[in-house]
C-alpha cells in the first residue's frame, strides 16, 4: 500500500507533468504518459529494493497475430483511465480491459479497415461524453469509451477519411494515423503517415473539433505560393509534385502555453532530391504552432534539403532544465528537445525557439548524381555529445566479424567515414543506420533534467541505381516490380537481412495470387497500399513474383513523376552468422544531463544470449521501443531483440531485474495504480528483427 506522504508527492508531481487526475490511483492517461511525452511517473511503489520481486500479474491476447509468417507487431503504448486499459490488438483492433485483471470489456471488429501497426490511442472526456479515438488505415475512428461502439455524430457516422485535403495530382492513397493523436482542449490535432516514393500524399498537419469531427485548421507543411518558406523549393508549385513532410511520428503539447511541438518527415522521395531543389521548408523540422489555430509560432530545420530519409524519428519531449545566466545565477529553462537518427539531442527554450546549446553548421560532401544539389551544409549540435558514434571506418569493423576480409573489400570501395554523403551509384553506408541511432520510440526525460535515450549503432548500405525508363517516350515506361516493389524487397527479391522487409521468393508456398493481389490493394504493415496504380501493372507485379515471365516487361506506369534513380533497400549490414560487422555495442541506453550537455552513463541495452555464454560482455542489440521511468528512481524497458524487458536503476545504468517475454516487446511499457497496487504493462507483439510475432499485453506487479 502506498504511504500517505508518497500520495501527497504524486498529487504534486502529476499535476505539475499534466496527468489528467488522481483519487486512489495515477492513470496513464496519454501516449507517453502525459502531453510532454516525457515516458515518466510520479509512482514509488515499484522502487529499487523491491523490483527484484515482479511477478505477472494478468496476461491479455489481444489476438490477430500472425504466427506463420510472424508479420504482426503490436507497438501500442497502452492508455490506462479509471481503471480501464486501452490499446490496440495484434490486427489492429482497438480494446479496453480492466487494469487489474486483464479482463476485456470490449474490442472493435472493424473488418478490412486497412489497419497497420498502431502505437495507440488517444482519449478525451467533456463530462459524461468519453471517447477513444483510434486511427486505422485511411480512417480516423471515435469511439464510445465505455462501450468501444462509434460515436455517430462524429465526422462521417464516425469516422473520418485522412485522404480528403491531402491529395495532389499523381499522388496514391496511402496515409494512415498510426500514432496516437495530441488534445487541445476540444481539438484533435492530427499527423499522419504517407507512403515515402514520389507518390506520396501532402502531409499536412491538421486539426479537428473532437465533438464533430469538423476540421478547423490546417497547417500545410509544403507552402503554397504566397506563404513563408515556399521559396525554399525549386521548381515552383511543390504542392503539385511533391509529398510527404509528414507529422508521422506525433507531437508533444504545452497546455498551459497553448502550443504544440510538431516534428517534420523528409519530403518524398528520401533519397532523391533534384526535383526539389533548395531547404524544402517546412519537411525535416520541429514546428512550433499555436495549438488553437495552427498559427506558426517558430521552427528549425534539422536536416537541409534531406536526401538521406534523416527525418526525426520521435516526438520531442518537453522538460525544464536548470542553466547558469550571463548574471552567473542559475536559472530554469523550459525546453524542448529533440531526439535524432543520427544520434544528435537538439535543445531549445519552448517559447522563442532559440537553441540552448550552440548548433553549428557544417559543411559536408557535395559530389552527388546528376542534378542533385545537397545543401553545403548541416546543422550539428556542439552539446549534448551524441548518443551515438558519427562514422563507420575500416577501425570500426567488428574484428571477429565471420567475413571480415568481404567487409573490408566492400568497405573501402565505399563511401563512408563522415555523415551526410550525398549517395551515387557508389555504395555509400549510414552509420548508425537509416532507421536510428534513435527511433520511433523516443526518450524518457525526468524532472530532473535528464534524458534516457534508447538507441542502435548498425551499419547499413544503400546505393542509387538508375530506372530503366524509356525517356524518348512521352509515357514513362517501367518494370513495375522494379519501380513500386524492389527498394524494399530487392532487386532480387531476397528482402533485407533481419526480416523487415521479407524475402518474396517462392511467395507460392505462403500465398495465393488472389491473397498477394488482394495485399497490393490494402497494404499491411510497413507496406503501403498500391490501389492506385494501373490492373496492368499490379498483374505484371503477379506475374514476376509467381511465373517470373514479366522480368523484362515494360508496361506504362501511372506515376506521373518518375524520377530517375531509385535506391537498393534498406540493408542493415550483418556478417554472414548474423552480426552486426560494426563493432559492440549494437544498442544502447543513455542518460543525458540536459543541464549540462553531457552523459550521465551509456550500457549495453539487450544481449545475444549465445555470445554471453561464450563470455563476452553484452552487445546490446537492435531495439525498437521507448523506456519508462519513474520517481522512485527505476527506468523499464523492453525494445531489444532478447525479448526481455529489464528494470535499470536510472542513476547508475545498472539492470535490477529482467524478465523473459512471451515476444517481443518492440513497445514502450506505461504503468498505473488500480486498488493501491502498482503495474508495469507492455505489449509483446514481436514480429520484428526476424522474432516470432505475439498478441499478449504482460502486466507486472509486486508478489502479496
């Protein structure tokens, strides 16, 4: 039972980081706990001498996983309200259960909704009126909280499509609302996803009035002509060809100030910027907008002219740090702080934008394809130190990598050594990796300054190749397998290494044409719908994949813009037993002291069990998912491919208490109080990193 004095504390602390109420519990009323994002509780029940003793307590299957082919993930980071826990299933339905029993209480059965990997749900109440609002596939749902039906009077018999606003000419239908969405007061404040090629959707940042559905501001993240920053693309009118600067990974919100902190994806395509020359404004930014009218209150650009898919990968989280004034007193600084893939922490004040700690620009390579313009220069923070190496060199190699002599070839034929290589048809490799460095599952930061980040170092290589387009023809031709299929699958259909991107050879044995047509049409996962393009070109697709007879076909494509390179895939560079070819460690937690600008500590996060059992230290691995910490000073987090979750001492670094998942959990964990007795919950979706896929949600609880 918690003590009277703990009580009092957390009434203090959870008003102070915007939990929504307190009575004999805290709820974890947000995504991320709180509008801040700040993946933080006020609770000391769970603490340092009694983590050692964790047990389950309740265990949910949400359902919906696929345990053939292990596709499914569950990255939902739970909602938990008066007792009841919100999430989303396996295949993407949305539940509520009861907090201290794992109970259901309800489940949507929304049949081919389109659905996609969710992170969540948002919630909102105005007396009796509770809702859950839930994204899937192209519709935005609201749903009753008590009894997970649609609120009619909601947008259209309740739901919303994200597509109406944000089309452009050549554009496919591809957005979805996978992360949960931000509330001011009576506003839904909305980013979404869309498709990452050259025919990606706008990406527009918008809100909407969360009794009606009634959308009431807009802000366009590509300007149209007359607004600030649309002199920053070249040719004109990029509203017409160009997508994306999409609000994909959500916001955080300062309720008390009235502004939302909205970071930016890059402009589509990633990795290809001719047809876009200049900064691209308003794509690669944390925006600064008046959470009331969608009014821009100040940005800063990250990444200049982004050719690299270098987008922010998180929401910020909003903190107050203690600085030294130009009087030599201390003073407290409410901030912002954005987390990178390429391992950078931007910090700056929330109100004026100004940097807190100086950012320098920095020239980089030039020597780029042809009619490819990079900027000369891009913006790196002096403080805090990164949380991750900047390069990957010949002395970076792992030396006991199982071929290490095809490494160092491949290597020094490369481009590498520095970030920012503008890519050719020469291999060029990102380190870390194109997805992080940090990811989608953010930082934990505590009140007192300091930032836990969880974050991989792995090498991956891509290249640009040239399409094989007929350019004396006014109709742009193609292999269609080639143009929509091949950067993620391969040119050769063996996928990428860790599963991400599956191998579609021999897809006969695991699905029927009819299934495979039907896939193409809604998309699943991390791929995108292709009802957009052309019968003829969907069943040349068909017809590569099962007969192979059309590996040569040129049909005429639909896109309206095809550029003239595509690149070779994400491809995370591994040794040939399936081991990162960088040197240890492969994943990693740091604690940054934002007062300061320095590292508190940096471990291992996750181990390869086989490695340890030999005697090496641990390796860490690659991770997806974000931490929780606490007042009592613990941080949990599960994210690594051991499929363990562990409790570390947020001080020290050093692991507490771990325990085995049923799968993995690529998930940041929420706890919450229900009848005086703390939980820790975390979904185990797997799925990812070649792990079998799950469907349970796992709550821990301290032994009676």
């Amino acid at each position: 039972m918690l003590k009277k004095t703990n009580l009092c504390l957390i009434v203090l602390v959870s008003a102070a980081w915007g939990f929504q109420k307190f009575d004999n519990r805290v709820d974890w009323p947000e995504y991320n706990g709180d509008g801040a994002r700040s993946h933080y509780s006020p609770l000391t029940q769970i603490n340092k001498d009694n983590v050692g003793k964790l047990k389950i307590a309740w265990s949910y299957a949400s359902g919906g996983a696929d345990t053939l082919q292990n596709r499914t993930q569950m990255q939902c980071n739970p909602i938990i309200i008066d007792g009841v826990l919100y999430g989303v299933s396996a295949n993407t339905q949305a539940f509520a259960v009861e907090a201290a029993t794992g109970k259901e209480l309800w489940k949507t059965d929304f049949t081919d909704n389109g659905g996609t990997t969710s992170r969540g749900v948002t919630y909102w109440e105005e007396g009796a009126d509770k809702r859950i609002f839930f994204g899937a596939g192209r519709w935005l749902y609201a749903l009753n909280a008590n009894s997970g039906k649609l609120v009619e009077g909601f947008g259209d018999k309740g739901k919303i499509d994200l597509k109406i606003g944000i089309e452009r000419p050549g554009a496919d239908n591809y957005v979805v609302s996978n992360t949960p969405n931000t509330i001011y007061k009576n506003l839904l404040i909305t980013g979404t996803r869309v498709s990452e090629s050259e025919t990606a959707l706008l990406g527009d940042i918008r809100a909407y009035d969360t009794r009606t559905g009634k959308l009431v501001w807009t802000f366009r993240t590509i300007p149209q002509k007359g607004e600030a920053g649309y002199e920053t693309w070249s040719p004109e009118n990029p509203r017409q060809r160009i997508g994306a600067a999409n609000n994909w990974m959500g916001m955080a919100i300062d309720r008390e100030r009235g502004i939302v902190y909205a970071p930016t994806g890059s402009a589509a395509h990633d990795f290809y910027g001719a047809n876009r020359k200049g900064s691209n404004l308003y794509a690669n930014c944390l925006l600064a907008l008046d959470a009331a009218t969608g009014k821009r209150l100040w940005h800063y650009q990250l990444v200049h002219h982004d050719i690299w898919d270098r987008d922010p990968p998180a929401p910020p989280n909003l903190l107050t740090i203690t600085r030294t004034g130009s009087d030599g007193r201390p003073r407290k600084i409410d901030v912002v702080a954005q987390i990178t893939k390429q391992g950078f922490t931007f910090v700056f004040d929330r109100v004026t934008g100004e940097p807190i700690f100086p950012i320098q620009e920095t020239p980089f390579p030039q020597e780029a394809v042809v009619g490819e313009q990079p900027s000369q220069t891009q913006p790196i923070p002096q403080l805090p130190t990164p949380f991750t190496r900047q390069s990957f060199t010949e002395k970076d190699i792992n030396p006991w990598a199982s071929n290490l002599d095809s490494v160092k070839l491949m290597l020094r034929k490369a481009q590498t050594g520095t970030p920012y290589i503008p890519l050719s048809e020469k291999m060029t490799v990102f380190f870390p990796g194109t997805d992080g460095g940090a990811q989608w599952g953010g930082a934990a930061a505590d009140p007192e300054g300091v930032l836990y980040v969880p974050a991989k170092e792995i090498p991956v290589h891509m290249t640009l190749i040239r399409r094989n387009q007929d350019d004396k023809s006014t109709a742009q031709t193609n292999n269609p397998y080639r143009l929509y299929c091949s950067a993620c699958h391969g040119l050769d259909r063996k996928g990428n290494h860790d599963g991400s991107y599956p191998s579609l050879l021999q897809l006969d044995k695991r699905l029927s044409k009819a299934q495979t047509l039907k896939l193409l049409m809604t998309g699943r996962g991390m791929m995108p719908s292709f009802s957009h393009i052309s019968v003829a070109e969907r069943n040349s697709i068909i017809e590569f994949l099962y007969n192979n007879t059309a590996a040569g076909k040129q049909v005429v494509t639909t896109q309206k813009e095809v550029v003239p390179y595509q690149h070779t895939g994400y491809n995370r560079w591994y040794d040939s037993e399936g081991y990162p070819v960088s040197t240890p460690p492969w994943g990693t937690l740091t604690a940054i002291d934002l007062n300061t600008g320095k590292h508190r500590w940096q471990v291992p996060l996750g181990e390869y069990p086989e490695l340890t059992k030999k005697g090496m230290a641990p390796t860490g691995t690659d991770n997806y998912g974000g931490p929780l910490v606490t007042a009592s000073g613990l941080l949990f987090i599960a994210a690594s491919r051991d499929e363990k979750i562990r409790a570390f001492d947020k001080k020290t670094g050093k692991i507490l208490w771990e325990y085995p998942l049923p799968a993995g959990g690529y998930a940041s964990p929420s706890t919450y109080v229900v009848n005086n007795k703390q939980y820790i919950v975390i979904a185990c979706g797997g799925g990812k990193l070649k792990t079998k896929s799950g469907d349970k949600y796992v709550a821990f609880c301290l032994e009676n």
